[in-house]
C-alpha cells in the first residue's frame, strides 16, 4: 500500500536546486545586511541615551522625554518591557462543528470509520486548514504581543523566535538530562543549556512536531464535522505514534523544517535515524523513502505557517546567530543523504487517507492508551 505512492512523487525543486548549490561545490556563503535605526545614528551624534519607547510607534527616545508627540501617548522606559521566558499564554486552536463526540466509543464508531474511509477530503479543504491555523496563529501571536505591549524589533533574536512560538503552544524549560527538547500534549521543553542557536532550531523542531499534530487533528474535525476536543487531539497524537510509518512521518518532517532554519551543513537527522534502527526489517528501503518524501510534504506545509512570522530578514538573522554559536565545522553527510522529493497533490490526500484508516482502526484497538493521551491533554 506504501509503496503505490510512489507513482505520485515529483522532486521538491527548490530543495534539490539548494542543496546542489552546496554540494557542487560546497560553498557556504552567507550574505548579511546591517540593520540599524535612524534613532540609533541620529542619538550616538548627540551623545544622547535612549531609555524610552513609544509603545504605539516603537520609537525610542532619550531619557528627558515623556511623551510621543506624534502620537500623543506617554512615553515607556525600555526598562520595562516583558521578559519573553516569562510570558505565560494559552493559545487557542479551535475548530467548530456539528458533532461533538463524548467518548472515544462514539469517536470511532463505525459510520465514522467509514467517513474517513470515503475520504471526501480535498486538496482545496487541506489548503483551508493550513490557512485557518496560520489565521490563528497569527490572532494568538497579535494578542501575547499587545497584551504583554511587546515592541518586538527589540528583541534578540531568541526572544523573536519563543515569543511566536508562544503563539503555537506553551513553552517550559529544563536544565537537566540529555535532550535538547521534547513536545507532548501541547507543551514544548527545551534546555536552556544550550546556545540561543540552538535553542531557536530546537523550537522550530519541536513546533513541527506540535503543527503535524495539529494538522490532523483538524483534518479528522473537518471530515467527521465535529467539534476539536482533547478526545480529536489524543487520537491524532496516537496516530502520530503508534506505527513505524507514522512514527518516520512525523520525526522526518520535524527534522526537514528544523533544517530550513539551519545553515546547511549543519543539519541533524539523528532521531530519524534512531526510529529506523529500531525497525529489524518491518519496512523496506522504498517504502522508507516514501515515508520522507510524505514528512517532506508535510513539512512544506509547516514551513509556510511559520514563515507567516519567520521572514527571509528573521531566517538570515537565525543563520547569523547559528554562525556566532556554532564552532563545530560544517558537515554535508546528512545533507547528501536527505530525500527531495514529495508527493503531488492526489498522491498527499491519499497518503493521508492511509495515515488515518490504518490509525482510526488500530485506535478502536487501544481504547486504554488513548484514554491515557487524553488525561494529559486535560491537565
């Protein structure tokens, strides 16, 4: 079954295209632009110190004033600005429906088996669930910003990165163990140990990890046309995590949208690689390379939700950082070895369909570790 998507493959050109660009040769050259304000230049002549902001317009101004006088507002000391690490928020991505399921026994009835076997899900209806958590994610990043009255051109670059990441889902810090970062049930743990290099590519690691997820918790939403819940999210998580297949989707994914926002040469599919240790011949080579060129097309889709935010300015700014912390030298083993292509459009929407008839049927199988899903996701 895994292995007729292959007749839906066509190449990822703008992958392909950037990484023969570094293998042939490789040649790492990034090019920067200086980003510096007028207030900046203007205040450095006058010897004067900048200790206020305008929290409308974001100007800043010297200490002796108070106002803003275009826009009539007093002033704020820089002071005072939110410390991003300790802004708590609970963004919300919800979707509404006609059905609102109390059990999973209702969930994974039979009728809706068979809704997600006739699969009357389209191109166009994923394309709409892509935008409707980029609108969301947008609305909650528009809230934390006013709410906390960010101003965030004055933020480092890290704090750029969380502060939108706080959008998605909550974020906590670990200074113990040997992980980088982990997600589960809506919450991201990264280690503050590490450089803000990263702990930026961490985050965007884990955030696809979190988006997947919530991908296909909308999907099924918009195919049964009910109401998302922690009942929708705990099956979507199983699915994720049940099977090999599902397991390489999603790790594969997580790891080609980290590498978007990472100098090439410097890319890690360690966990991927960990996951198909592990499979002692339950999946061939080709159908191995089916299940990266499906994380592929997922990723694209992750990569354009949080490119909403992460524009070409931010990304060059990450890659800066990376270069300041990195001083390990770069290595294109991995790069060499990654898949390029992805699946057209009919190819996807079946491999989806795949994704969620196997999961929803060996979900009805184990009712005790989605029920255990779903207490996590309550509390």
């Amino acid at each position: 079954m895994i292995k007729d998507l292959a007749r839906y493959l066509v190449e990822d050109e703008e992958k392909r295209s950037t990484i023969n660009n570094i293998l042939f040769p490789p040649d790492l050259m990034v090019q920067y632009e200086d980003h510096c304000l007028y207030e900046l230049d203007y205040c450095e002549a006058k010897n004067i110190r900048l200790t206020k902001y305008c929290p409308r317009c974001h100007r800043k101004y010297g200490e002796d004033e108070n106002f803003c006088y275009d826009c009539l507002i007093a002033l704020k000391n820089l002071d005072d600005i939110a410390n991003v690490r300790d802004i708590e928020a609970e963004p919300m991505f919800t979707h509404d429906g006609s059905n609102d399921f109390a059990s999973f026994d209702e969930l994974l009835c039979d009728e809706n088996i068979s809704r997600i076997d006739e699969f009357r899900f389209l191109t166009k209806d994923y394309n709409q669930v892509i935008k409707d958590i980029k609108i969301m994610a947008l609305k909650n990043f528009d809230g934390i910003v006013k709410s906390n009255e960010i101003v965030p051109e004055y933020l480092t670059v890290l704090d750029k990165v969380l502060l939108f990441s706080k959008a998605f889902t909550r974020i906590s810090f670990k200074s113990y163990g040997q992980e980088l970062g982990m997600y589960s049930f809506n919450q991201i743990e990264i280690d503050d140990r590490q450089t803000a290099a990263l702990q930026i590519t961490t985050l965007m690691h884990e955030l696809s990890h979190f988006l997947i997820k919530e991908i296909l918790t909308h999907i099924i939403c918009k195919i049964l046309d009910c109401t998302k819940s922690s009942l929708v999210e705990s099956l979507a998580t199983f699915i994720l995590s049940y099977s090999p297949f599902t397991r390489l989707i999603d790790e594969y994914s997580a790891h080609s949208v980290e590498g978007r926002f990472t100098v090439y040469g410097y890319q890690d599919y360690s966990s991927f690689i960990q996951i198909e240790e592990t499979l002692e011949g339950e999946m061939s080579r080709d159908e191995i390379e089916i299940t990266k060129s499906i994380g592929n097309s997922f990723s694209n889709s992750i990569k354009d939700i949080l490119e909403a935010y992460i524009d070409y300015d931010l990304r060059s700014d990450i890659k800066e950082q990376f270069l300041r912390d990195v001083l390990d030298k770069p290595n294109y083993e991995m790069l060499a070895l990654e898949n390029c292509d992805k699946l057209k459009n009919r190819g996807f929407m079946k491999a989806i369909w795949l994704i969620l008839i196997e999961g929803m049927t060996a979900a009805r199988d184990n009712i005790p570790k989605l029920e255990e899903y779903n207490n996590c996701f309550i509390h």
